[in-house]
C-alpha cells in the first residue's frame, strides 16, 4: 500500500490548495489544505450574498409533492412531519436555484365527501353560514358532528350516499357544497401553516383535479398490454410484490364497483406533472406505511413508459411521532393529538424557559418580545426536533429534549446564532462594513474555517438523498466548533489584523447558521 500510495502522490495534481501530501503508516495519504487557500476561501464567501455557494447547473424543473391531509380532518400530529420535511426539501432545492413547483394532493374526493356535504346542506344551507362557521375554525366540530348524524341516522346515511352518487354525476349544488367544504379546510390548514412557517405558494392540487384523466390510464395501462381484469377489477400485476402463497400481487386501477382510487389518482398525477408540468424530478414525502404504494405505482408508470430516464422520482419516507411511552402519540382521551394542540403548548412552554432565564438573567423584557421569541424558538424546536432525527425511523416527542438549550435542539442553534450577533452589538460592529482580510493563526480557527467551508457539499447532499439530519448535523457542529473557537480565541480584545479576521469568522459563522437554520424552516432572532 506504500508504494502505491507514493505513486498516487506523485501522480496528483493538489497543489493550489494543498501542502505536499505526507504518506503515513501502512499506506495513509495525509492533506492538509494551505492557510492561504483556506484563508481566499473564507473572503470570497464573506463577500456572497450566498456565501459562496453555487446554484445547481443547470438547474431542474422540481416537483415537491406537500404535505396532504385529506380534507375535512382537522391536521393533527401525524401531519407534522409532512409539512416540516416538506418545506425543509422545497427550501433547499429552490436555494440551489431549482424551480420548485410545491402542490398539495390533498385527499379531497370520494365517499367520506358524502357524509359531509349531507351536512352542510343540513346544517348551514346558506353559503354564508358556512362561511362563519369556517371562521370560527372549528373544522374538527364540524366534522364530528357530520359523523354523529351519520352514525345515528338513516335518512342522513341515505342523504350522504345520494351526495355521493351527485357528487360524481357533476351536480352542480352538490359540487358547489363540496367545494364549500375544501375551501373550509383549506383555510384552516393555512392557519397552522402559518404557525409552521410553510410556504405560501403551495398550489392546492387535490385528488379531484386528475378525474378527468382517469379513464385514460386505465385505457393506455390496457393498450400497453399491462391490463388484466382480474375478479371484476382492472389491475396490473407487479413484478417483485408477492402474495403470502408466492403469486404476484395485483395493483388495482379500476375497483369492481367502476371506481377508481389512490392509485390511479397518483398515476394520473405522475403523467400530469411530467408531460404537462415538465418535471424532471418529483419528491414524495409521506410516512413509511405508504412505500409499497409509491414503489408501485413508480413501477407501473415506468412500465407503462411514462417515465423518461431522464426524470428522477425521488420517495422519502419517514417514521412515526411516538409518544414517550414508545406508543404512537396520542391525546389523553386516545385520539391522535391536534397539531394545533401540539404547537401551543410548545410555544408555552417555550415561554415560561425564558421568562425563567430572564429571571435569572434578572432581565426584563416585554410581553411583546417574551411572546415573539416563545413562538419562534417554540416553533423552531418542533421543527428541528423532527428534522435532526433519521428520517426514515420513528422518533419520540418530547417537550423536554427539544426545548434543552445544551443538546442538538433548536434552542441551541439559536442561541449560537444570538451569541455572535452580541459580539456585534456589544462591540459596535458593523459586520457588512468589515475589511474582509482573513488571518488563521490559530488551530480552532482553521477548524472552523474548515467547517465553513462545507456547506455547499452538505447541501448537495440534503439535495440528493433528502435527508435534512445531515444539515442538522452540520449546523450542530459547526457551532460547536464556533464554541471552541471563541473560548480560545479572544475576538474583540485582540490585536488587528486578528481582531477584524476573528470578527469575519463570527460573521461568517452566523450568516452559516442563519442560512442554515432557515433551510430547516427556522426563523433566527437577533436577541433571546
Ligand atoms: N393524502 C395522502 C394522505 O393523507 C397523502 C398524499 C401523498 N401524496 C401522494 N401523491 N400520494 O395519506
């Protein structure tokens, strides 16, 4: 190994930014970037408005398929991380300068639909009403009570079932009650959007608007030779997907009954976004229950040809939200917990930390500000909580963890993000009006420069594998190595050229994070 290691070094061309590579042991080759590299590095980004890093050459038509509840529920935590990884994967993609097309498939057809415009026109016949029953959100309500009368009526069951059967056939008072419903739910979803810091511009894209494009699939799914009717529904079966008894398993696209369902839905789509959309990449996320149905249907489409090579379908499952008993998480009463429920009580929590460090920190701030960072730290640490965990296991919540200002919590972050900005503050610094010149003297700074300079290689990688622990990671150590950086080094007590150097590596180490953490979703602030 020796040998070939020499060989190796004297074949490499490394100089621009290397000392002569060292060989060590049985074989290793050791580099050590030069300080002067490092060092035209770290101004070059300091000088960025993207601090260095490059757009995507050339750049992809994406399709980030978001977070889709099926309307009329009230969002609880099974919604959680949909909405938060799906942002995560919609922001870093667009900051690698793709153009992101976010669309909610929203489960917004079929029977449940009958249950809840019977209702409607029973309880609010006139569209006003139903406007301010919307207003006063209480979706949940509204859908209990739909499900109670269903439950004890049989007149109503038949009112619902008729809504069906209208629903289908385009009656127009039908569809008009239908959409009443959606637009209900849409406005309350938004409502916790907004308190999750997700995207404005989803387009709402639900189940309903690929209808009109069902029979086709089952007909090209026929003219492709991949049809077979199989007890009175239409299927194709897969390659791969067995039977407990060894037979291929069926994947239906045409139900018995003349309906259609699921999957048929998301093959509509898949045709939809490539042909009509032009995506050449479209990201999936939902919990891991539903991989058998995104390999699938992924299988169908390919072998049906409407996949081109050149489009990349990209399927990130994730785990369960346990709650600490290991269980799935759930309300006291044995429901799944609302994710409204959910976010105010981090958010309270998060206050009374800080109303209690204030105290201590004998501080005394507003109502106003208390509330502003109890939201944003609240809110953060929900967030990262769900995104620094491997996103394909499950994961337990807890308010204690999250909320730690010592672990790899959101609360942390920030608080590295709020301690360099003190820097700033306490000495009358104008971080943008600083001389750019960088000095690495010391060992922790070329540590941290080091790690500055990562992040364009961590973004590819959340990029390509779709795996946000890996920002999280990076986020983490790199304040930690900001720490030890600023426990050896002093900043604003030290002599020029160092003084401005260090300051620039505080600078850069918080336009980092704050780019970072805004990646994940997360708001920085400036003081907490
Ligand atoms: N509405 C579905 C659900 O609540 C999620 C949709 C995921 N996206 C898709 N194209 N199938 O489980």
């Amino acid at each position: 190994p020796r040998v070939i290691a020499t060989k190796i070094t004297e074949n490499l061309n490394v100089a621009d930014f290397c000392e002569p590579p060292s060989i060590a042991g049985p074989g290793f080759i050791n580099f050590k970037l030069k300080s002067d590299y490092l060092e035209q590095q770290l101004t070059e980004m300091h000088g960025s408005d993207r601090l260095g890093i490059a757009t995507a050459n050339p750049p992809k038509q994406v399709i980030v398929d978001y977070p889709s509840p099926n309307i009329a529920k009230e969002m609880h935590v099974g919604h959680l991380r949909p909405a938060v990884i799906g942002e995560c994967f919609a922001r870093v993609l667009e900051f690698l300068g793709h153009d992101v097309l976010k669309l909610s498939h929203v489960g917004d057809w079929g029977t449940p639909f009958g249950m809840l415009i019977a209702y409607l026109q029973e309880a609010y016949p006139d569209p006003k009403d139903a406007a301010e029953a919307s207003m006063s959100g209480n979706l949940a309500t509204f859908y209990r009570q739909a499900k109670k009368r269903f439950d004890a009526d049989e007149t109503f069951k038949e009112n619902a079932r008729q809504a069906v059967v209208k629903l289908q056939a385009g009656d127009k008072e039908v569809l008009e009650a239908w959409e009443r419903v959606c637009q209900l739910s849409k406005r309350s979803y938004r409502k916790i959007y907004d308190l999750l810091n997700i995207a404005e511009d989803i387009v709402d894209r639900g189940e309903s608007f690929y209808n009109p494009f069902l029979p086709a699939i089952v007909e090209d799914l026929d003219k492709a030779g991949l049809l077979v009717e199989d007890d009175g529904a239409k299927c194709v079966f897969l390659e791969g997907f067995n039977n407990k008894d060894d037979d291929p398993l069926p994947m239906i696209v045409h139900k018995p009954n003349g309906g259609y369902n699921y999957a048929t839905t998301d093959l509509a789509a898949i045709r939809y976004r490539i042909n009509e959309d032009k995506a050449e990449r479209i990201v999936y996320t939902t919990d891991a229950g539903q991989s058998n149905h995104f390999a699938q249907f992924f299988q169908v489409a390919r072998r049906a040809g409407w996949v081109p090579e050149t489009v990349e379908l990209s399927y990130a499952p994730f785990g369960l939200v346990l709650g600490e008993n290991g269980k799935r998480l759930k309300s006291r009463s044995g429901e799944a917990v609302p994710l409204q429920a959910l976010l105010d009580e981090a958010i309270a929590r998060t206050r009374l930390d800080i109303e209690a460090r204030l105290e201590k920190e004998e501080r005394t701030e507003s109502d106003d500000f208390i509330q502003t960072a109890a939201e944003k730290v609240g809110i953060g640490a929900v967030k990262y909580a769900d995104l620094s965990q491997n996103r394909v296991s499950d994961y337990t919540f807890s308010f204690d963890r999250m909320l730690d200002l010592k672990g790899n919590t959101a609360p942390y972050m920030l608080y590295a993000y709020v301690r360099v900005q003190g820097i700033s503050r306490s000495g009358g610094i104008d971080f943008s009006q600083l001389d750019t010149t960088v000095k690495l003297t010391e060992e922790s700074e070329v540590t941290l420069a080091k790690y500055l300079l990562q992040m364009d290689v961590v973004l590819d990688e959340v990029s390509a594998a779709l795996l946000p622990i890996r920002l999280c990671q990076y986020l983490f150590e790199l304040s930690q190595k900001f720490n030890q950086f600023y426990d050896r080094c002093p900043v604003l007590k030290a002599e020029e050229p160092a003084r401005t150097s260090r300051l620039v590596l505080c600078d850069l180490t918080a336009r980092t994070l704050k780019l970072g953490l805004s990646l994940l979703g997360i708001d920085v602030l400036e003081r907490m």
